[in-house]
C-alpha cells in the first residue's frame, strides 16, 4: 500500500470551481484508475479555503500510474 496526504490551500473567489474541478477529477480516478483505492478531498474546519486530499493506492506502481495520468 501507498499513502499520500496533501493540503491545498485555495483562493477565496477561486474555491466554488476549485471544488466543481476536484469532483470531476475524483470521478475520473474511480473510473480510471483500479489501483486507486482511495482518493477523497476534504476541508478544514479551521479554514475554510483549505482542502486535504487523502490518496491511497495498491502500491507504488499505482501511485506512479496515477501521477502520469
């Protein structure tokens, strides 16, 4: 199993299609992507322009899959 955690943190007047963008892209990696195992985007309750992504994959070949997609 591979693991990444990464926070973004987003301009306030860009956040609504930051969002809109994530969801497409999620959908994508589900479809796509079987060594995905999960990809989920979430905010943080002490700024509401931040987003944690929690990415975890198969393996490390998973993980490079999803990096040159």
């Amino acid at each position: 199993m591979y693991a990444l955690v990464v926070r973004f943190d987003v301009l306030s007047d860009r956040l609504a299609e930051f969002d809109r963008q994530v969801a497409l892209t999620i959908d994508a990696i589900t479809a796509h992507e079987p060594g995905t195992l999960t990809y989920v985007s979430t905010g943080v309750d002490e700024d509401a322009c931040a987003r944690v992504f929690i990415e975890i994959y198969a393996d490390e070949d998973a993980f490079r899959t999803h990096e040159l997609v």
